[in-house]
C-alpha cells in the first residue's frame, strides 16, 4: 500500500511522538510498503532517528511564526490533497490533534482512501490536569469524537479511549485497541557500572529512575515524598529525572522543601541515542501516575516499552491498561497516591538485587516478544484494506 503519516511533532526533537511517528513509517516500509511521513519544518537537521527505507517529506511549520502547532494540519492538508488528487496515496494515517478530523472529512465521503486515525491520549483530559485554558476541554472532547467518527479505522492505544469514543457515538466495530512499541534494536540491556560512570554517578548508589516528560500527570510529586523516606533509611537513595517539561520548577521546589535536592539528579532531555545507557543506570524503573483522568482512562507510555526493551525491572502505579500486566515477573503495582505501598515495594525489591537481575531478563524477553515495532505494525496493518465507505 502506498501510505502518507502524518505527524505534528519536530522529527529532530527526542520526544516520544517523533520517536514513534519515525519508527513507525520506517517499520511498515521495512514491511514492504511505499511510505511517506510528513511533518513540519524541525528545528534540527535531521530526524531524531534514522527513517530509511520511509521517505520523510516535511511541511511549512507556521508555529515558528508564534501560531499554534494545531494549525500546521491545515498546511499538511493540502499537500495530502495533492497527493490523493495525484493518485499516490492508498492510507492516510494521522495522530489524532486538534484539527486532524478534516481528514476524514474531505476524504473519506468521495475516495477510496483509507484514514486512518490514531489516538494516544484524552484531549479533554490533558486540558483539564494541565489546568491552562480548561475552558477548551469540551471543545476539544469534540473535535476528537468527530476526528474518529469520520475515520475509516480508529486505533487507540489504551481500552479506556476506545470506551471514551464508543460512549461519543463512535462505531466500535471500527475501533481497535494496539498498544505502544519500543526500538528493541536500539535499545538494549547494557552494564550498569559504564553507564554510571558515563554520568559521573556513584556505582554504590541506589537509583530510581523516571524517563519522560515532566508533565501534571506523571505523579512525580507523588514520588517525591516517597523518595524522602526511603533515603531517609538509606542514604544511597538517589533519584534520577531524565526529561524536561512544565512540572520542573516546581518538582525543584518540592525536593528542596523536603530537603532532598542532594538525593534528586536531573539529567535532562536525554538524545534518543543516549537512552539505552541512561536506562541502564536504573536500579528500579518507575512508572508513576497522578490520581486524575489517567488513572481512570489508562495509559500505554513508551517509557514503559522502553524500560522493558532495556531490560529493568519497574515499579508502577496499578492503573487501567498497565494493570493487565499484573503478574508478569518484571513489574511490582502500588496504587496510585499510596506512599506506604511505594514505599514497601521499592524496599523489598530493592533490598535483592539478584531478584531485580531477573526481573530484568523478563523485562527484555517480554519486549522482544510484545513491544517490538514489527509486532505493533503487523497488528496495525492486520485490518487493512477496510471498506472506505461506511457510515459513522
């Protein structure tokens, strides 16, 4: 099939929806089919991950001018118009954003190209926790029902999106649930000890770790005072932040207030090429949530492939979506919020590092066998070609 992806993201930028819109064009092409990605102008030279054998095009990015990103979809747009009117294009697959709904609209009614719409999160949910202009959040709720209303296929990443959909009047006969993927070639086990010292850490310590963005939602200041009262008890307690994001001033704040800015490291935005050492210096992985929209929609994060593809053991907050891997030997489950069940599960599987060492060989195998980009794209791809004209 001859498919144009569209994504919103800086393709230089390592960020999880550039990382994933890359892997994911040059995996179905990989597969045998004739890919385009397009995307706006980034602001880097090139993509933050290799592409090839997908052919990345890219498009005016007018948020360089001070316009919202959402607004680059109307920019995309007409070259995808040109495209389809010049017979290149069977599939048309877009991450779900603002204005993404007017692909289905111009071309799902006269053509037979497929659109495909992909859905990683609740827009309404995201405005609401960030608290920054709440008063969108029923609009926004809108234009995502309508962007998966006029899809020809709809995937979402988590159960409770798809149940969000339904509930809007979507078609769930159209909707599939197909989680997140890891870059299981990049992303490896690797020793603990170089990894450290390549961040100048203590190879006596004991690290907890976060990959991601430091967003409302992660459940970081949840963490926190968790990590007060285990270093408390051990003063070879250290945190490690890696990422960057609008929660970071004050998470700073937080640990200086509770007096452990010597025990929390920030390493910053981490070069997708650098994760898998970053990742390697992680005693215990963590995944937490904030009690919220998240905890009730569920989550599919890439941090969590990753985590796995690298081979750690993870702490996690038992959330829906992440829930169904309770039993699996590489994941323990505190509820969310609760800083004594954190706490007591950090101690016991920290306190056995042989026990972490085979959490972490599980972590690796179910990854190759469940989050490799091959496995994701062959299930995405396992549904097409659908009917294109089918009611809403």
């Amino acid at each position: 099939m001859r498919q144009v992806l569209i994504s919103l993201a800086d393709l230089s930028a390592s960020i999880g929806e550039a990382v994933t819109s890359i892997r994911l064009a040059r995996t179905f092409a990989e597969l045998g089919h004739e890919v385009t990605l397009l995307a706006p102008a980034p602001a880097g030279s090139r993509p933050v991950v290799a592409a090839r054998p997908a052919r990345v095009r890219h498009s005016l990015n007018v948020a360089r001018w001070g316009l919202p990103n959402s607004l680059n979809t109307l920019v995309q747009l007409w070259i995808v118009l040109r495209m389809v009117l010049a017979g290149e294009v069977d599939v048309i697959y877009v991450r779900s954003a603002s204005l993404t709904f007017l692909y289905g609209l111009l071309f799902r009614g006269w053509t037979r190209v497929l659109v495909v719409s992909e859905h990683h999160g609740w827009l309404a949910a995201e405005r609401r926790i960030s608290g920054r202009y709440a008063w969108l959040a029923p609009l926004e709720r809108w234009l995502q029902l309508l962007d998966a209303r006029f899809a020809s296929r709809v995937r979402t990443v988590v159960p409770g999106i798809r149940q969000h959909l339904t509930a809007g009047g979507v078609n769930a006969e159209r909707v599939v649930v197909i989680g997140n993927a890891a870059d299981t070639e990049a992303i490896r086990p690797l020793p603990r000890n170089p990894a450290l010292a390549k961040f100048g850490l203590d190879p006596d310590g004991v690290y907890l770790g976060f990959l991601g963005s430091l967003t409302p939602w992660q459940g970081l200041d949840d963490v926190l005072p968790a990590v007060a009262q285990l270093a408390a008890r051990d003063p070879r307690i250290r945190l490690l932040l890696c990422g960057e994001g609008p929660c970071r001033a004050t998470l700073t704040a937080q640990a200086q207030a509770l007096g452990i800015a010597d025990r929390v490291v920030w390493l910053g935005r981490v070069a997708h090429d650098q994760v898998a050492r970053v990742l390697a210096c992680f005693d215990l992985a963590l995944l937490p949530t904030h009690v919220g929209a998240y905890a009730e929609i569920g989550r599919s994060p890439l941090k969590l492939r990753e985590y796995a593809a690298a081979g750690r053991a993870v702490l996690a907050a038992e959330i829906d979506a992440i829930d169904s891997l309770v039993g699996q030997p590489w994941i323990e489950f505190y509820r969310p919020g609760d800083l004594e069940g954190f706490c007591a599960t950090a101690t016991r599987l920290l306190t056995d590092r042989a026990a972490l060492e085979r959490a972490g060989r599980a972590a690796r195998d179910y990854a190759e066998s469940h989050y490799a980009w091959p496995v994701i794209a062959r299930s995405i791809l396992a549904g097409l070609p659908l009917p294109a004209r089918v009611g809403p």
